[in-house]
C-alpha cells in the first residue's frame, strides 16, 4: 500500500483531544460527511418517488388509452377488419379492438354533461385495455348489441347523480332533418356499470356503449372511428407504429401513446429533471464543505508537509494525500446517502404512515391523488449516475486545498517550530 493513502486516512481519522483546532475539524469533516449523505439520499428518494409516478401515471392512462390507435383520415374507417389483420402480422402487436369515438351529451333529470362517447366491443377492449381492474359496479360484458347499456365514469356519474339500472339520455351532435327543423339524435342508454381509472380526463369525460349501438347512433353503418392496438412492449410504439405505416396498405394515420399525451409525458420529464438539478445542488454545498476541512486540514499539517518535503515526497505525492482525504470523507458520506437513501425509498408505505401518525399530519391524501400510497421505483441507472456525480463534485473540491498543500515551501514552515 502507497504511503499517501496511508497518511492520508491517518489525517482523516484524527483523533487529538489535547488540540481544539483538530476537534474542529473533525466536526467539519463529519459536518462535510451528514451533508452529502443527506444530499444524496434526499436524490434517491425524490428520484425513485418521480419515476414510481411516471410509471403509475403511465399505467392509468395506458389502462384507457392504446399504445397505438389507427384511424381513417376522414374520421371513418371502413376496412377496419383488414387493417386489424395487417396490424396482428406485426411481431410486436398482441392485441386489437376497433372502436366508435364521437362527442354526446347526457342528461338525466336536471343534470347535463359534455361526454367523449367510445363504442367498444368488449371482448376486444379487455385485451387492449385494463377496465376490468377499474370496475367500481357493474361489468364491461353488460354491454350487448341492441341493449344500449352504458358504462361512465366515477366523477361524471357523480355529476350526472346516476347509478346502476338509471336510463340517461344520450343526444348526438348529428341531427335529423325535418321539414320544420334539424332535429337532434337522442337516444336512452341504461346505466350497466362505473368505472375510476384515477386520471380526471376518462373518469369525468368517457362513456362506454356497444360499438354497434354507437354505429347506429351516429349513421356510421359498418364504419369505425379506427383500431386499437395493445403492444409487447409499450416503449416501442413509435418504432412499431412507422413500421405499421408501411405495412397497412389503407388509407389511414398511424399515432402511438406519446404523440396523443406527449405534453403530459414532457411536463412530468422537466419536473423531475428540475428537481434533480435543484437537489444536486444540496449534494455541491455538501461537497465542497470539504474545501473548508481540507484548507483547515493544510493549515495545521503545515510542519507534517514540510518533514514529508525534506524526506523526498514529491509536490505530487503531498497532493495525493490531500485528495485521498478528501476523497475517503466524500465515500463514507456517499456510502451512507446511499444504503439510506435505497432503504427510505424502497420502504416509503411503512415510513409515510409512521410519520403520519407521529405527526397527526396528513402526508398522503388517497382521496386526492386517487393512489393508495406513496409510488416509488429504484432505478439502478439513477442510483449510478447519482453516485457517479456526487464523488466527482466530491474530488473537484478537493483539488484546490491539495494544490495549495504541495505548494507549501518547506523552510518557511519550519522557520519557527
């Protein structure tokens, strides 16, 4: 073992009761060690919580939405049995369900909502889409041809003050006209099941019907809005719906899940990007408190460096010193965030209710998040890069106060010892 390492972690563990000063800077370098571990920890945990919301975020509104929907230029589609043949040839393609979308409106009683109108055969959507798992009362097979049965929403049941077995009236945005006026398309549909997703979007704007009975209620004959499609893997969407563009030989326009909610994603990725930046900045203060232990660290070893220099250590050799010291304070403090931080993340559903009932605070309110408990999700790639950062802001802050210290002029600091 080099003698720099040795002197080195002899400087770091330090131990003279006799002298104030060294006290001192034992406690700036333990101060220096609690500030990055903190740092870094605080990094994993927000990370881990940011990206257990993305995937949560994505699961709900994939468990409504499609990974990919093909749909006729004109907004019909009428070979949709063939272009669900062509997509099914796909490798990555698992499932497909073609689908009815019109705007409506519902009313029951005094009460009148907007509604985003989706005819769906139900057999086809559960393979494409996890209603199943969203189910409050009722079933998505209640939904037969001819039944015009209706599935809607939590919060626009709430608003429309309807349960199951209540008939609403759907009115169509097509009218029919008569000599004496357009007349709209209004037609009863009987409450057959609710649903909550936990995305505001679906729960307060979408209602289910029968894809036939939605055909017949907008004239659309054996036409179709477009397909739907559920994939292998939903994070190769943009590749499989270019490759389905020229392999679908009908005319129709090809989207994937990240150009239909690709705001939504976006703002989720700059928030999480912000806070990184903004809690690496907790682990640079941290970091460079080392320059204070290691600037302190030089003033008092001065006597020690020059006996080194007139030994035959070398400039470089003294510096090394000074940045293993510095380095061996940054790895504990890492090595500390770390185990910390991966034990705080990956126990948030026991830590949050804990704090909860310490507190009397209420931390985690299910009833506005519409989620359980706290999601979080340990990427091993942020944990690297987090480390990986962290020790090199940690080595930077200490190349100063290393130079400084091979800089030290070994007569002048004997002079007066």
């Amino acid at each position: 073992m080099r003698y720099e390492f040795l002197v080195g972690l002899r400087y770091t563990r330090s131990r003279k009761r006799a002298q104030g000063r060294n006290r001192f800077i034992s406690f700036i370098s333990l101060v220096s060690m609690l500030g990055t571990g903190l740092g870094v920890a605080a990094l994993i945990v927000v990370l881990s919580v940011m990206n257990g919301f993305q995937e949560e975020l994505r699961t709900r509104i994939l468990g409504v939405a499609s990974h990919v929907q093909i749909t006729g230029y004109d907004g019909d589609l009428e070979a949709w049995q063939r272009v669900s043949g062509q997509a099914e040839q796909h490798r990555n393609v698992v499932a497909t369900a073609p689908y009815v979308q019109e705007q409506g409106m519902l009313s029951f009683d005094q009460n009148v909502r907007g509604t985003l109108v989706r005819g769906v055969l139900p057999a086809d959507e559960e393979r494409v889409a996890d209603f199943a798992n969203y189910m409050q009362h009722g079933s998505l097979d209640a939904l037969r041809p001819g039944g015009f049965g209706i599935v809607l929403g939590r919060d626009l049941a709430f608003a429309l003050r309807v349960g199951l077995g209540d008939k609403v009236t759907l009115i169509a945005p097509q009218g029919l006209v008569t000599p004496a006026a357009v007349l709209p398309r209004v037609k009863q549909f009987e409450v057959v099941g609710v649903f909550e997703a936990g995305m505001f979007e679906y729960d307060s704007g979408l209602a289910l019907v029968h894809m036939r009975d939605a055909q017949v209620l907008y004239r659309m004959g054996d036409a179709v809005t477009g397909v739907r499609l559920k994939l292998e893997d939903l994070f190769s969407a943009p590749r499989v719906s270019r490759e389905l563009a020229g392999l679908i030989d009908v005319p129709a326009l090809v989207t994937d899940w990240t150009r239909s909610h690709a705001n939504f994603f976006r703002a989720v990725q700059l928030e999480k990007t912000m806070m990184t930046i903004i809690l690496f900045l907790i682990v640079a203060v941290a970091a460079f408190n080392i320059v204070s232990t290691l600037v302190m660290a030089v003033q008092e070893k001065y006597a020690d460096i020059a006996i080194l220099r007139t030994l035959g250590a070398s400039p470089g050799s003294i510096m090394t010193v000074f940045v293993l010291q510095g380095a061996i304070i940054g790895l504990v403090g890492l090595a500390a965030g770390v185990v910390g931080g991966l034990l705080l993340a990956n126990n948030l559903d026991v830590v949050i209710p804990a704090i909860e009932a310490l507190t009397g605070a209420t931390l985690w309110n299910k009833e506005i998040y519409y989620i359980s408990e706290l999601p979080s999700k340990v990427l091993a790639s942020d944990v690297i890069t987090i480390t990986s950062l962290s020790f090199v802001l940690t080595l930077i802050a200490t190349l100063y106060p290393s130079w400084r210290a091979s800089r030290v002029n070994p007569a002048e600091a004997l002079r007066y010892e």
